[in-house]
C-alpha cells in the first residue's frame, strides 16, 4: 500500500500516526491490499443470556423478551428487559438481557463488576462455563440462584466467512489489535476471531477494557497481526 492510499483510508477518521509501523507488523499475514483492516468497537456492559425456563421463572410464564430495537432472525438482539445481580458484597443493578433465549444461562461481566460483586470471576471464550462462579439473579417475579455461569468475556472479533477469507482468518484463530487516539493507546493480544455467517465485523470488548484504551461503541481498531494460540486463564 502507498503512504497515499495509507492516508485515504485514515481519513474521515481520528488522526492514526503508527499506520506504517501497523502495516509492517501485519504485512506477515494480510494481503498487502487489505491494509489497513479498520474493525468497529462494541463496547458490551454487564449482559445476561438465559434459557427460556429462567426468563419464565424470572418474568413470568410464556414469557417473551421485547427487543429495544430490529431484532433479524437468529441474530442476538437487546431487550427492554433488566435484571438485578446479587453477589456476596454488592449488586449489580439493570443488567441488561440479551436474546434470543439460549440452551444455557451465561452472564458476561467485568473485572470491576466481579469485585463490586464480591466474586472471583475467571475469563473464558463464551460457553466455557466449568467451575465458574454462581450468582442470584433478581427478576420482576423471583429472586433465581445460579450454581455457575457468570464469566468476564474473552475479547474477541466476530466476521463472517467472507472476511475471514481476505484478512487471511479462520474461526479461533488469534490476533492482535491496536486502538487510535493519543491518551490511552494500546494494543489488545489474544483476541479470539469467531466467524460466522451473518455477523457484522465487530470487535467486543467489555467495559474495563475499553475505558483503559478510551474507546467507545462506534470507534474503530486496526487489526495488527495474527498471533499464536493462547488459552484464556483464570
Ligand atoms: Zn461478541
């Protein structure tokens, strides 16, 4: 890529002044004419996602979730619903559910959300659940404790086939990502890629996160490089 079309591509956008050093680290993986890969920021507070059996218990019987906004078939979408957490030393309060109801009950929080709680809550990639913590989750109805199931979320990218195809990805593969702006830069390692299909390309990071780099929703991060395979720990 030229330091010309380098520059058209970064504007419109806050000023990125590391884009030559970006393109030497990922010209390894990426096709020269991907460069540079920009990917949208979800920042994800607190969320829940449960079974339809806890949504009834919680809400009521044949309870529907009402999402806040175009909710596409098979797609995950956000609701008017909110339940309240309660953990050994503290709450977490208006925790927003996601939909569609799922086969297993998950809550994805951050560190900072865990020691308000009073829990130890270890990282793991969405539906690794063994041995993570409980917690008692408040309804309009009922008040429901979880044996297990609240997570802080790996930080991942989702994209769909295509995608994954030019940027040289497949699904679990790892990589690096570098946020703009010139307070608080910072580069995101082990960042899981999830492909599949009808997902915008998006990178999610929970609030800890985020604040530490001083990105929001709609910010853009440059995909850097591929990295080995690491497991998320406790
Ligand atoms: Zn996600």
């Amino acid at each position: 890529m030229t330091a010309n079309a380098s520059e058209s591509l970064s504007s419109g956008c806050e000023s990125y002044r590391s884009t030559a050093s970006i393109h030497h680290l990922a010209s390894a993986v990426l096709p020269a004419s991907e460069l540079p890969v920009q990917i949208p920021v979800v920042v994800m507070a607190p969320h829940a996602h449960f079974t339809s059996a806890m949504i009834e218990e919680l809400f009521c019987d044949r309870y529907h979730l009402h999402p806040s906004g175009v909710a596409l078939p098979g797609q995950r979408f956000a609701t008017l619903e909110t339940v309240d957490l309660i953990g050994p030393q503290g709450w977490l309060r208006k925790v927003q559910v996601i939909g569609p109801p799922r086969a297993t009950n998950q809550i994805e929080i951050s560190r900072t959300n865990a020691l308000v709680l009073g829990l130890r809550v270890p990282v793991r990639e969405s539906g690794d659940l063994i041995g993570t913590p409980g917690i008692t989750v408040q309804g309009p109805r009922s008040q429901v404790a979880l044996g297990t199931g609240v997570i802080c979320a790996l930080r991942h990218v989702h994209m769909n086939p295509e995608q994954a195809k030019r940027f040289g990805l497949k699904d679990r593969d790892r990589v690096e990502v570098a946020t703009r702006g010139t307070n608080r830069r910072l580069f995101f390692q082990d960042v899981l890629v999830r492909v599949s299909p009808r997902v915008s390309l998006e990178l999610h990071l929970d609030t800890d996160e985020a604040n530490a780099a001083g990105v929001h929703t709609g910010d853009f991060v440059v995909l850097t490089r591929r990295i080995g395979e690491v497991t998320a720990s406790n």
